[in-house]
C-alpha cells in the first residue's frame, strides 16, 4: 500500500521507488525501484516483511540461496539481496522486467499456435528448468505469474518457495511448501518435494500458452488439454506431464527438456526449407575457375564441385592503424573442391573476386580454421546463375550477412574472453601445483638438538636445508618413536644445516634426536578453501553472484558515488577523506593504494566507523595476510569506540597482546556470561508471577543448569569410552583424534563440577544441604522441592528446564558461537585463518575490506571476497608481491602445471588497479611515518616524487643530528668487501665484513643514546631493526651483535620479507651482495618491491652498509638510491 507522503521508500539506502509501480501478490511485494549508487538504473526490488514468523524468512533465504547458485539466460538473474531493519523487510534485487507471460499472452487476439510459443517460450523456459535441476535446485511454484517477459525471451523467477535438495529440509518446509497455488501444482502430496512437481507447472503453464481456457483449477487442465491444437507427440508430453499419477510424469527439467527438444527437431527437420544464395562472378574469378574446369563453364564447375557443406572464413583486412581485423564483408567460401573469395556489394548483394579449385585434403586446412562457419547444406544452396526467386535470394544473403557479421563479434569475444578465462585456468592451475607441493613436503629432516634458549632450540639437520622450510610449522618426533603425537614447533632460522626452532607450546621439551615432520594441516585447510572459493567463482555462488564478471572484467565496476562525512578522527588527511567517501559510495569494488607511511590503518578505521553509522546492523569482514596489520586495526577500531569487533585466529599466539581481549574465546565468555546474567535479572519477575521466592527460584535454575552439564559430560563420555592409564593430554603418543575427545570430555567435565559447586554453594546459604555426592538424580529432586509438583509447577520446571539447557549450552563453544558471531559487526582475521572457525563458514558479510592486499595470491583473496557483496582492497604494487616463490623453485611442476610465472607473480590487486575503472580507485600521498629525509628517498626512487612529507616524529628532533638520518656506510674501498663462499647445500649469501659494520654501528648507537642522543619521546627505548634480503646475513650479523654489550637497546634482526607492516625508528639495512661476477640478486630491479619495504621501515634514521661502486654498477633500485644520496643535502655516503 503507498505511503500517505506519496513518496516512495528507499530500501537499504540505495533503492528509491518509483511511484505506482508496486505490485502485491502473496507474501510479497515488487516494485521499480532507481539504483542510486548505479546512476539510476532501473531494477526491480521484490521485499517481504522480516518480522513477521519464519515463513518469510525461509522465503529470503531460499531465493536468494537459489538465484546465487544458478547462472542461465532464462533465469531472472540476482543483482543484490539483504536485510534493511529500517524498513522490516528482506530484500531480493533483479533486472526491472515490466511484463509477465500473462502479460504478453494477453496482447494476442486469439492464443498463439505451438509453433508461435515453441522456440520462443517452450523451449528456454524449460531449457531453464533443466539447468535449475542440474543444479539440484527445485522451484515448486511455476506458473505464468513467475515467469517474465523482457520483450524476446521469458525469464523463470521467483524462487521463494524453492528448494535445494542437497540442504536439510527447514522447519517450516512443510508449510512453504503448501503453499504453491492450483492449478499450476499437481494435487498429489507425494511430488511436492520432488523435480516431477516443477514438470508439472511447467507443463500446465506451457498449455495456458496454447489455450483459450483459463486454468484456474483441475478440471480446467483436463478440458484444455482436450481443447489445444498442438502437434499430437507435444499434446502427449503435456498430458504424460500433467498427469495425476507423478510416476508418469517426466523425471526431472533435463529428461522433459531432452523430449520436447527431440520433437521440435524431428518437426523442424519435416518442415525445414532451403534457401537459395545467389552470386556474381568477376572476369578474373571467371578464367581461374574455367582454366581448372575441364572446359565447363564456371557456373557449372560451381555447381558441380562446391558441394553440400561449406564453410565461410571471414578475412583478415588491414585497418587504419596499420594493423589487420576480421571483417564479414569479404569471406573465404570453402566447399569439396572450391575455394572462393566472396565479397558483399550490399548486404544483399554478393560478388566472387577469386576461385581457385583444388583437392579435398588441400581445403581442410581452411574447414578447421577456428573461425570458420559451417553452412550446413540443408539450410543453404549456392548458385553462381540467376536465382529462381531473387527476392529469396537477397533475403537468405542478408540473413547470410548477419551470421558472418556476428561470428566476427563472437571471435572478438572469444579472444577477450579467452583472456579473462586463462585467469581461472592459471589460478587452477596455481592451487594444484600447491598441493602437488604439498605432498612432496612430506620428507621428515632428522636432527640432533645442539642447545636452547628459552622456548627456541638449535638443532643440526642431518642434510642441508634451503629457506623454502622458514616459518613452517613442523611436529618434532623422537627418532625411536616416529608415529608418536609429537610436539608442535615452528622454523624460525635456516642456515644449511643449522637450524633454529621455536617449540609452540610453553614448556616443551624438544627430542634430542628427533625427526621435523611438516604439520600440512594448515596448508591442506588453505589449500580446500582456495578450491571452493574459485568454484564458487566460476558457478556464481558467491555472496555476490556477479564477482565472477568483476574480476574477470574489472571495467565493469560501478563508478562510486562519494558520501559526505563528519571524521571521526580530527586530523585525517585530505587525500584519506576522499578516499573514504568514494569507499562509502561504492557498490562494487574500491581500490585504494598505500605507499609506506600512508596511514592505511588509519584509513580502513575511518572507513568502518563511518560505514557502520550508516549501516549498523550491516557485516564487516576485516582480513589480511599479516596478523600485524589486523591486530593494528581493530585494536585503534576498539580504542575509537568500535566495540563489536571479534578477533578469529587459531593460534592465539599469533594475535598482539593488545588486541586479545577481543579473541573469539574471549569475547564469547564476556557475552556468554552477560546473557546468563540478564537471564537471571528476570528470575524477580518471573518469581513474583509464579508465587515463588526468587531464591528458590534462581536456584532451580542453577539446578537445571548444572543438569544439562551432566547429560552433555555423559554423551561425551560415551563417544570417548572406557578411560585407561594413558589417556592424559601430555601423553605424546595419544593419537590427535583421542587427544581431541579427551580435551572435550575434560572441558566438559569441568563445566558440570563448576556448576554443581555454584548449586551446592547456593543451596547451603538457603539452608538446604545437598550432601558430598551430586549427580542428576539429586538435582532433579531439589529442582522439584523447591518448585513443588502440581500441573502448574510442572509447566514451571519445564520451562527451567527449558531455560537450564540453554544457559548451559552458553558454556559450550559449538553451541554459543553460532548465536554470538551475529552479534558482531565486524570479523577480523587473515584472508586464509578467518575460515577456520566452522561457524563462520555459514555468515555472508556487506563489506569486506583487504589489507595488504597486493601480497596475497588471488585465490588467496578469493576466499574473502566470494563471502562479501562489496570489497575495498588496500595494498600497495610496488611492495612485496604475492608469496608464490616456493612453487616456482620446482621447475618441474611449473612444466607439469604449465604455470605462467609473470602473471601468477602479479597480484589480483594490480591486475584490478590497472583494469578498474579511474574512479573506483584511489592513492593516499601524505606519509606520516618517514623522517623527511628518508621520505623524501622513497618518494623519488618508487614512487616518482608524489609523496607528501608530514612525519610525525617518535624521537625528540633535538636529539638527532640531521646528517645522520639518511647515511650510506660504503664498503667499496676495503679490500675484503665482497660476500662469502656459499657453502655447500646453502642458498643464502652472507659478508662477514658488513655483519662486523653493522655490529659497530649498534654499538656507535647505543654509546650515543647513553649521551642523550635519539630520545624517544614516550621515554621507550629506541626501537633499531636490523634488515637484510639474505637468511644467511641475518645469522652473521646475530653472531656479531652477541658479542656486544648493549645498555639501551634490543635491536632486531629479520629479512625483508618477514617485515612490511612493521616499523622502526632507526633501520640498518646490510646490502650483503658484492662479488666480481656482477649479480645483483634480491638487489636487482626484478625485486624492487623488496628493497621498498627495507628502506621504509625507518621513522627517523636509515642507514645502509655495503658496497656502493657494486651496488651503482648495475642497473636496479640501489643505484638510484645511491644517486638520489649523491645529490639530496640531506644525505651522505661514508667510506669504511
């Protein structure tokens, strides 16, 4: 009903309507509707109220479950589907189609003829049934009412009361499906949930097509299948469709399809007509055909030698821009002994220019050409004589026309479109390399334990090992007990065969001699969660059914319209506040790039603030590949009044110390308990109703409570069984499934003697002693003296009983999860560890906003982008790429999986950045992190001179003498500069001379911190990270830093790739290559990214240590850092 206003409402913010075009029918209502982020494109918005029962949920959820899963031209296609609370209702967005089938039916005097519907209607709508039913999808309510008509072709719609039949079946099932309206559904019960039921809509509504009678019940059926002028083997298809007994009917879409398929073509073929193309003949044409003619004349060796099946190849031309193009207005007509050049006059005129004959074999060349349209010899005969009707004639060369001009567009596509689908294909192929790889990681390495400190061990491999194995996570095994549980560990130095491991859990031991078996679950999970991610891609289902057309053509975006703001940071920059009005306005996919320093952390906080005042009950997905930046985010969000924020990791380990109180677990006890207090907040109400004192009452429920605890520690005692001597948790050789029963079975036991402890606690200060054994028993009888036993009580203790389970189930994470992760507005995790929590798996968020995006793999940004129906992806291009090394290391999977190492080394990101349209992306310029003379050196040598300087300085700039902030300590002029020998086995290059530099450097500093120079101004010690693009230079320089003794600071030590994201206030990056060979290695221009993220990291000082003749020989990122030092006052070079 219209609003008294006589304005139309706006749904989710975005969809106006348009006055008087509401249509009300059933539990629903349609209107057209403006897309205001979309520039007023006209859709239609099918809305049911979200309050009313569960019905019209089940509605929401099965059609837009269905639309997403299903992908056909004869399908109404979903645009967009949520939930808008300020309105109360669901909501479904499709292309506005103004028409039904009734529509258009009633726009003919009298009901069209079979053949009239046949190819127009019968055909696709049930070509769309089959596909809904290979699909596993069942519509169950098909009738001319749900079926639209765009102006050429019918779409199915309206899947509300559909069904997937691989899902469990809802509740209210039975209801919807009672629902379906005769005569459109058959009146047996037994068919309802079967594919016979859509047969049988269909077939009715195929017969309203073709009738004069309007069905409105069975009889009705009955009467018009007598009354139809169909061909008798459709009137036998309709009536074997239609029948009462489902048995009789077809099986499903696709065996109805194939039938009705079969009898059109066996009609089509009676039926069918030749036509006739006529063609003029030039001079030259004419004597090359005679001259090969044996003596016939041209007209007649046409006749005789081009055959029944020909086939036209559009030709190559040369273009204006002096390249060459397909064009169908000169073909190459190819028959069994012909070859002719074909050109249009007109459309409907034809000349030969060429002939030439030649042998069959010697034509096949041009048969296969991929361009080539066969002409099939039923549907078309040539003829080089005057026609016998040329006004045919001129009509069949026209139709000819067409069909050469729209296979030249087709070839067109498909080159484009091949493009794009080598994107899926190399994607594919990328996941199936992995798990190759994975498989092959299987090898254990033996070793023997050297020494420890604290919870990291040096242990000696018995064969060298390469970086490939840093940061995995490996079980280590006694060697004499390799299938026992093992302990858990993580590789965090290799250098040949010494390597450095952390034990993952406090207080372990390592095995002296023991076996590194690799822990593949993690990779194995991120392996699967790719593949279903890029299947759900390719078949639709994302939560956004066109990401698939996104990422596949990112011009396609929407442009976004910026939404104006209040910050609710003060001092955001400008460049910052543009981009989160563009990221508020966008629809579809916002690209935002961050050079170092930019504050992207600062962005994405603004983004969700604002995103969620507009839209409060609205997901946000948070992901990125480094828990660093996660944990930076959502620890700011907390700080800046964003509390509904849950932190999902598996490893609690891996999450900052400031953002824990926001870990799942965690948050999920806080709610878990605020929930059960609320609960028994209401037990005064309810006492003072029931005439029951409120204690006795609470403690009933304690009692209940503590009962349910019983019955689920006895279910978990029964699946664990009989318990013996070895079933502890530090047993090693428990297998990981026996572990995990005995861990929910300890979990579980605790809760039930927690609760009975509160019971008997509560039940002593009223008096009531429950003696030293408490089982159920005991609780059931306290429950029943305090609540007495009459029918009322009865219905009482019921309803405790009722409410017990639940309290209870809120101790048990597999049930309390579920109900808690709605209630949060925004999940964050990495793109790959969010999935891990197997609730999780069910929610679909509204936005999902990458960090450090352009360092993950796209299937690795797939996962989160297919659960989300709008994306703002942040990174930056000219940082760290995606980590796809370790596969092409392997040079026999990149030949098995032919993989295509320049595009899999790209990200997603920087094909996105370069393909989407100008305004859906943005840079931020103003960095805030770099003291201006290092700024200054990132911005000329990456990012051409753009960046904008506003530090905000962590040290006292009193404390600092300003020629020390950007200094190069050459090594050149020593004669022992260049790097070491590789040992055998190794793959890592280290320099003794410049770990020795670096070691005097440390101590230079921390001398002078002790003379009150480089003054923090929070009073922390000077943070100093120490860098280096070598594993093997790391270690040398951790053994040259051991021998200092340092007072002020605790400088870290770490390779380039383990860094982006993090900072520090003095960087000391050792360059380490310098050889006579010239090879530059991870200092060449191939891996400019990485010296990026090395020279980035410093807020106040960098200093470079290495060979600066070596490094300005060759061409790459250090030589114009080198130049941009020789020519800026505000840096130095300094010869050791």
């Amino acid at each position: 009903m219209r609003e008294e206003t006589g304005v139309g409402r706006v749904v989710a913010d975005r969809y106006a309507e348009i006055e008087n075009t509401r249509r009300v029918g059933g539990q629903s209502e349609v209107f057209q509707a403006a897309d205001l982020h979309q520039g007023g494109r006209q859709v239609a918005v099918k809305i049911v109220p979200s309050t009313a029962d569960d019905i019209n949920r089940i509605y929401f959820e099965r059609e837009t479950a269905a639309l997403r899963k299903l992908s056909h031209p004869n399908i109404a296609s979903l645009i967009d589907s949520g939930t808008d609370p300020g309105q109360g209702v669901y909501y479904v967005v499709l292309d506005w189609v103004d028409e039904t089938i009734r529509d258009w039916l009633s726009g003919f005097p009298e009901p069209p003829g079979w053949d009239d519907i046949a190819e127009a209607v019968a055909l696709p709508l049930a070509s769309a049934l089959a596909h809904s039913h290979s699909m596993s999808v069942l519509h169950r309510d098909i009738k001319p009412g749900n079926v639209l008509w765009n102006g050429s072709t019918p779409l199915l719609a309206d899947f509300a009361l559909s069904k997937i039949k691989d899902q469990v079946a809802a509740a209210g099932d039975a209801t919807v499906v009672g629902m379906a309206t005769p005569p459109w559904a058959p009146p047996d019960q037994a068919s309802r949930g079967s594919a016979r039921f859509d047969v049988y809509g269909l077939a009715a509504t195929l017969l309203q097509c073709v009738s004069g009678i309007q069905l409105r019940d069975y009889p009705d059926i009955s009467r018009a299948l007598d009354d139809a002028d169909v061909p008798r083997d459709v009137l036998e298809l309709l009536r074997d469709a239609l029948s009462a007994d489902p048995d009789q009917r077809p099986a499903d879409g696709q065996v109805f399809h194939l039938a009705l398929q079969t009898i059109q073509t066996r009609r089509g073929t009676r039926w069918h007509k030749q036509k006739e193309i006529a063609f003029d003949l030039s001079g030259s044409a004419r004597r090359a055909l005679e001259a090969g003619g044996d003596g016939r004349s041209a007209e007649a060796l046409i006749a005789a030698r081009l055959g029944t099946a020909t086939y036209a190849v559009p030709r190559l031309k040369n273009t204006d821009t002096g390249g060459a193009a397909l064009t169908a207005e000169e073909f190459r007509l190819v028959g069994d002994q012909l070859e002719l050049v074909l050109a249009f006059k007109t459309s409907q005129k034809l000349v030969c220019i060429r002939g030439e004959v030649k042998d069959f074999e010697h034509l096949e060349v041009w048969r296969r050409h991929e361009h080539a349209v066969t002409l099939d010899g039923r549907d078309f005969a040539w003829t080089a004589s005057r026609p016998a009707n040329p006004h045919q004639s001129a009509l069949a060369t026209d139709e000819l026309h067409t069909i050469l001009a729209k296979a030249v567009q087709d070839a067109g596509d498909k080159v484009s479109d091949r493009f794009k689908q080598m994107r899926l294909t190399n994607w594919s192929k990328l996941i199936d390399a992995k798990e190759q790889l994975e498989k092959r990681l299987e090898e254990p390495i033996r070793y023997r334990r050297v020494g420890r400190s604290g919870t990291e061990f040096e242990i000696e491999a018995s064969t060298a090992q390469t970086g490939a194995i840093l940061d995995q996570e490996r079980i280590a095994r006694p060697l004499d007990e390799p299938n026992a549980r093992g302990i858990p560990t993580r590789i965090v130095d290799v250098d040949g065969q010494g390597l450095t491991v952390q034990v993952i859990r406090p207080g372990a031991d390592l095995p002296a001699n023991g076996v590194l078996v690799r822990d593949r679950t993690p990779s194995h999970a991120a392996i699967r969660r790719q593949k279903s991610a890029l299947a759900a891609l390719r078949e639709g289902s994302a939560a956004r059914p066109h990401l698939r057309e996104l990422v596949l053509d990112p011009s396609l975006a929407a442009h976004p319209q910026p939404v104006s703001f209040e910050p609710t940071f003060p001092d955001l920059d400008d460049d910052k506040k543009a981009a989160v009005a563009k990221a508020l306005g966008s629809s579809d996919l916002f690209l935002v790039e961050g050079p170092p320093g930019t504050g992207k952390t600062s962005f994405i906080c603004e983004l969700i603030n604002q995103y969620l005042a507009l839209r409060p009950h609205d997901k946000v997905l948070l992901v990125s590949q480094m828990h660093v930046a996660i944990d930076n985010a959502i620890t700011r969000l907390h700080d800046s009044g964003v509390t509904s924020v849950v932190r999902l990791s598996s490893r609690d380990d891996n999450v900052d110390p400031e953002a824990v109180h926001m870990l799942l677990s965690n948050k999920l006890r806080t709610w878990a308990a605020q929930v059960a207090d609320r609960a028994r907040a209401g037990m005064s109400a309810l006492a003072q109703r029931e005439g029951v004192a409120v204690e006795h009452l609470s403690l009933a429920l304690n009692a209940e409570e503590a009962s349910s605890t019983l019955r689920q520690q006895a279910q978990t005692a029964e699946v664990l069984g009989p318990l013996d001597d070895d079933d502890r948790l530090d047993n090693e050789d428990l297998s990981e499934e026996r572990a995990e029963l005995l861990a929910d079975y300890l979990r579980a036991t605790d809760r039930a003697e927690d609760a009975i402890t509160a019971v008997s606690a509560a039940a002593t200060e009223l008096g009531i002693p429950l003696g030293n054994q408490v089982g159920e028993a005991e609780l059931q009888s306290l429950v029943a003296d305090l609540l007495g036993g009459g029918r009322a009580d009865h219905r009482l203790r019921e309803l405790m009983r009722a409410q017990g389970d639940w309290l209870a189930s809120l101790n048990d994470p597999s049930s309390a999860e579920p109900m808690f992760l709605p209630t949060q507005s925004v999940v964050a995790g990495t793109c790959m560890g969010f999935l891990a929590n197997r609730h999780i798996q069910e929610m679909q968020f509204d936005l999902c906003i990458i960090d450090e995006a352009s360092r993950a793999t796209a299937p690795e940004l797939l996962v989160p982008m297919t659960r989300s129906k709008r994306w703002v992806m942040v990174g930056d291009t000219k940082q760290l790429p995606p980590m796809v090394e370790e596969v092409f290391e392997h040079r026999d999977l990149v030949d098995t999986f032919d993989l295509d190492q320049t595009f899999l080394t790209s990200s997603l990101f920087d094909t996105l950045i370069g393909e989407a349209p100008a305004e859906c992306r943005t840079s931020l310029v103003t960095q805030h992190r770099m003291a201006v003379p290092v700024g200054e050196l990132i911005s000329d040598t990456f990012y051409d001179g753009t960046l904008i300087h506003d530090p905000a300085p962590v040290v006292d700039p009193d404390t600092v003498d300003p020629a020390d902030r950007l200094v190069w300590f050459s090594t050149s002029r020593r004669s022992n500069r260049h790097e070491e020998n590789k040992h055998a086995g190794s793959s890592s290059s280290s320099n003794k001379l410049e770990a020795e530099q670096v070691a005097k450097l440390v101590a230079r500093l921390d001398a002078e911190i002790s003379a009150g120079a480089y003054r923090r101004r929070d009073e922390h010690p000077l943070e100093v990270l120490v860098l280096s693009g070598y594993r093997g230079q790391c270690t040398e320089i951790g053994r040259a830093l051991r021998r200092l003794t340092l007072t002020n600071i605790e400088p870290q030590i770490k390779t380039v790739d383990a860094v982006q994201g993090r900072e520090a206030d003095v960087v000391i990056f050792s360059v380490t290559r310098s050889n006579l060979a010239g090879e530059l290695g991870f200092l060449g221009e191939r891996y400019q990214g990485r010296m990026n993220v090395a020279l980035s990291r410093a807020r106040e000082a960098l200093w470079i240590v290495g060979d600066s003749d070596f490094s300005a020989g060759k061409e790459g990122p250090l030589r114009r850092v080198l130049g941009h030092i020789a020519s800026s006052d505000a840096g130095r070079i300094e010869y050791l």
